[in-house]
C-alpha cells in the first residue's frame, strides 16, 4: 500500500481524488507543514465472530465443533504467542 504524503491545502482542492487514492489501496498522509494532521486509509472490515463464521457454512457441510476444539484453538494460540509487528526498538 502507497504512502502519499500531501498538504492541507491540497486535500482540499482535490478531496474526491484522494478518496480514490484511498479506494485504489493507499494511505494518504494530510499534513500542515512537517505535522501530520489526519491519515485516510480504508476502513478495516471488522472481524467476523465463530459463530458467524459457522452460520455461513453450508447445510450440508461436515465440519464439527468437538469437545476437543478449545484445547486445540489454545494450544495453536500458545505456540505463537510472539508479535506480529515487533516494535522497532527491539
């Protein structure tokens, strides 16, 4: 995704063409001088629950829910327990 750095006064003679920008995939810094003053990006499509995500299975489909199935979502969280994004200090 694309980094486009502009100023207030840019965003403002052009607004519908940074939302295309946004739509198309970037992220559009909106800055007053070296001060970056708002950050448009899409939205983050919110996350879909279990339960949610087994209502969208088929009918007829043969996945199952065991009583097995916590234990295994544990230990499957537990052996990635590291960051995703580590902060840049480290």
């Amino acid at each position: 995704m694309a980094t486009i750095h502009i100023s207030e006064g840019e965003a403002v003679r052009d607004f519908a063409g940074l939302l295309a920008r946004v739509r198309a995939g970037a992220e559009v810094v909106i800055e007053n001088g070296p001060i970056a003053v708002a950050v448009l990006h899409a939205p983050v499509p919110p996350a879909r629950s279990l339960t949610e995500c087994i209502a969208l299975l088929p009918e007829d489909s043969k996945a199952t829910i065991d009583e097995d199935f916590a234990r295994d979502v544990e230990s499957a969280v537990e052996a990635h327990r590291e960051p995703l994004h580590p902060p840049t200090w480290d």
